[in-house]
C-alpha cells in the first residue's frame, strides 16, 4: 500500500511536469508517450521536420527531469 501511494505522487508529479510544458513540448510527449506515434508522425501533426522533432523531444524531456526535480526539493513535496 505504501508502494502505491508512492508510486500515486510520483505520477501525479510527472503529469503535472507534462502538463506545465510549453504546448508543441507536451502535445509531443503525449503524442509520443501515450499515443505511440513515431517522431516522424509527430513532425507531420506538428509541421516540424523529423530532426527538430527529435531536438525538441530531448528538450521536452530536460525540462520534464527539470520539473520532476525541482517539485522533489521543494518544501511542500
């Protein structure tokens, strides 16, 4: 139970991080983590070619392990 709870603020930390992303940076997480599309489908829905789909899913990604980070050490976590 303690596990689950745990594993609960985790998750709700993380979709907290995805939802305050910057909108092209989340609808790709979403679109990537959660739909299963291709970098490649992504860059058509989103109108950007497939290597700045691939540079904007790694700054995604920073700015989630930035998020995640900083809402670990803040007081109220």
């Amino acid at each position: 139970i303690e596990r689950r709870a745990e594993f609960q603020k985790i998750k709700a930390k993380v979709c907290d991080a995805i939802e305050s992303l910057p909108d092209k940076e989340r609808k790709l997480v979403k679109m990537y983590y959660f739909q299963n599309k291709t970098m490649e489908e992504i860059g058509n829905q989103l109108d950007l070619s497939k290597s700045w789909t691939s540079r904007l899913h790694a700054r995604a990604l920073d700015l989630l392990f930035k998020k995640v980070s900083n809402m670990n050490h803040s007081p109220l976590s």
